[in-house]
C-alpha cells in the first residue's frame, strides 16, 4: 500500500472515531437544520471542558465537516500526542470554513464573542483566550503555538480597588499570516494582508496593510508584501 493511500485510510479512520463526539457537539450547539449535517468535525482527542455559550454558524445549508476541531497537525505536532480544549461560555461566531489545529485552546468567556471568518486556519498547539471581543477576518492563516488574547486574565487594581488593566478587542484583518510563536496580546488591531514573523510580539493598532512585522514589540520591517495564495 502507498504511502498515500495509508494517509487516505488513517484521515478515515480519525474522521470515523470523531463522529460520536461531534454528533453531540452539533445536536448541543447548533440548530438542526446545521447539526443534522454534521457541520462541525470534532476529533475524538478534544476535550470539551464547556458548552455552555453558543456557536452561531453564518452558512445556512453547510456542508460535513465545513469546521474541523483537532484535527489537522504540523512539522512539529503528533496527532496522538495532541489533546485540544474547548471552553465555550460565550459566543463563537464561524462564517465559514475553518480548522482549529490539534492541540490547541480554545476559551470563550460568559458574554465574550470569538468571530472566526471564512477560510480561518489556527495551527496547531495555538492558543486563544476570548474575554470580550476577538474579531478575526477572512483568510486568516497561523502557524503553530500562537497565542490570542484579548484579557490579561488577572486582574490587577490601583490603591482605590479600582482595576486598571481592563479587556481591550482583538482585530486581524483580511489575509493575515502569523508565524510560528507569534503572541497577539489585548488592543492589537492587524490591517488586512499583514505577514507577521515567527516569534514576534505584536503590541497596539497597526495601520498599514501588506507589511511585514518583526520583533518584541514587533514593528513594520517590509512593505508592499502579501503572503501569496499558492502557500495557503
């Protein structure tokens, strides 16, 4: 047997162990003119730690598998090794197509919206923490072990009590690309076609689309640059 029809057999097999878990997820989810689709592919290795929020699917007659969860894997990610997390207290708004690598986090606080666009790709062992607002557009492309965050998660307070690092949104725009360890912190706004470095750390509202970002705080190194739609 060739390698790949082995790859063909094994991508079956996953799809096959997932449908138990997906088929609870739809029908808990989604209504059921989506969930009797199975719109949404779940691998047998995500954890489903809270469902307590809501997924708003904009496509009205998916088809299977239109969103895949823990699935897809990296030069540097196992399948077998690889536990994804979901936490969805909030809202989880998916316009269209979408994978969420296996291994990663996803957490969506009480009264938080995460806004996934069309052709969205987080890769694998990534991160996001939604407390409030995170809006990412169309053709959205990350590599592995990156992080989103729109809160700093613990709250800190003046001498009045009063808390003074409070939740900011989150915005990426159309055709992004983060590489590898690229961490996105509260307040960052990314314009459209943006390529973001491996290891960077983004910081604050940038403004000029199709550049290149580089650094801790990372700042425009390149311009007039997009990722090309043969790598995607």
């Amino acid at each position: 047997m060739s390698l790949r029809h082995r790859k063909k057999r094994l991508k079956a097999w996953r799809i096959a162990l997932a449908i138990p878990r997906s088929i609870y997820f739809n029908l808990r989810m989604l209504p059921w003119s989506q969930a009797c689709r199975l719109s949404i592919l779940v691998s047998h290795r995500t954890r489903l730690e809270e469902l307590s929020g809501h997924v708003e699917l904009a496509v009205q007659q998916p088809k299977t598998g239109l969103v895949k969860i823990g699935f897809a894997t990296s030069q540097c990610s196992d399948f077998n090794s690889e536990h994804t997390r979901l936490a969805l207290a909030g809202t989880l708004r998916i316009a269209g197509s979408c994978a969420i690598g296996a291994g990663c986090s996803v957490e969506v606080a009480e009264g938080a919206v995460l806004s996934l666009g069309n052709d969205f790709h987080l890769g694998p062992r990534s991160v996001v923490v939604c407390h409030r607002d995170i809006n990412i557009a169309a053709d959205v492309l990350t590599s592995w072990n990156c992080t989103l965050m729109d809160t700093d998660q613990h709250a800190l307070v003046d001498a009045t009590g009063s808390r003074v690092n409070e939740d900011r949104p989150v915005v990426i725009g159309e055709g992004c690309w983060l590489g590898c360890h690229v961490i996105v912190p509260k307040g960052v706004t990314l314009p459209p076609h943006t390529t973001v470095a491996a290891g960077a750390r983004l910081a604050g509202r940038y403004t000029d689309s199709c550049t290149v970002l580089a650094g801790n705080p990372a700042r425009v190194v390149k311009e007039g640059v997009r990722l090309s739609n043969r790598t995607r």
